[in-house]
C-alpha cells in the first residue's frame, strides 16, 4: 500500500550517535509531503478526466455503433429498395412489350382488313363501271337507234281528236 502524507508527517526516525540535522530533516520531509499532496490531488484530478473521458468514450464508442447500425441498416434498406425497383422495371418493360405486341398484332389485323375491304371496294367498282357503261351504251344505243327518227316521221291525224269533248272521250 501506498505511503499517504500522514504517514510520511508521523514518521518517526531513530536517533543515533552522530544522525543527521533534525530541523533539516524535517523541513525536506515537510516539502515531500506537500510535494506528495500535489502529486495525490494531480492523480485524483487525471483519474476524474480519465474517468470522464472513458464515460465519453463509451458514449462515442455507442453512438459510434448506432451509426453504424443505422448504416448498415439503411444500406440493406437501399438496397431491398433496389431490388424491388429493378424487379418493378422489369415488370413494367414485359407489360410495355405485352402492350406493344398486341397493339403491332391489333393494327396488323386492322391493316389486313382494310386491304380486304380495298380489295373488294377495287372488285365493287370494276363491276359497278362495267355495268354503268353497258347502261350508258344501251342507252346510247338507244338514241342513236333509227326508231327516234321513225316516231319523228310518224303523222297522226289529230284533228279527230281536237273536235272531241272530254266527256265524249271517257265515254269511248
């Protein structure tokens, strides 16, 4: 166990023959023992800041791990989210192409129909043409035909037929 000032204070010297100056022995015993107080209370205060500092230390030393439990936390969190918007994206382009797909397979059934309806509208209009020609031709024929003349040249003698009343007409 350590020496404390009182026992450096209460020690007692044996006397011997030719010992050493008594005053001087006693003031140099004096200043060790002041000498030991300060170095006692330099301790205590170095113990109280280390004891603090460790107190510290251990604070930092949690929030230290806090933080980095957050980060890790918050790093398996990002990447969660990642995974989940990578399998969102991949999601959303297969419906995108599913779209897509029916929209190229919908306008090519649509092309195809309309092209059929040409096709027939071509039919519809070669045959409507022929038959509207044959109709102006017969009709052309028609005009052309002699009989007009002959109906021009034809007399009817309605002289008969002036004289007449229209009661005697019905009557006929």
């Amino acid at each position: 166990m350590p020496l404390s000032p009182l026992d450096i204070h209460n020690k007692e010297f044996n006397r011997g023959f030719r010992g050493y100056d008594e005053d001087e022995v006693n003031e140099f015993l004096d200043q060790i023992i002041k000498d030991y107080e300060i170095l006692l209370r330099e301790k205590k205060e170095l113990e109280e800041k280390l004891s603090n500092n460790s107190e510290r230390l251990g604070h930092f030393t949690t929030i230290e791990e806090t933080l980095n439990k957050s980060i890790m936390v918050a790093q398996e969190a990002a990447e969660e989210v990642r995974r989940n918007s990578l399998k969102e994206s991949k999601l959303i382009v297969k419906e995108a192409e599913k779209n897509a797909d029916r929209i190229v397979n919908d306008s090519l059934t649509k092309a195809r129909k309309i092209a059929i309806e040409i096709e027939e509208l071509k039919k519809q209009s070669k045959v409507f043409r022929t038959r509207f020609k044959m109709l102006i031709e017969a009709q052309l024929e028609l005009i052309t035909n002699g009989d007009w003349d002959d109906l021009m040249e034809y007399d009817l003698d309605t002289t008969d037929l002036k004289s007449l009343q229209p009661e005697e007409v019905n009557e006929r």
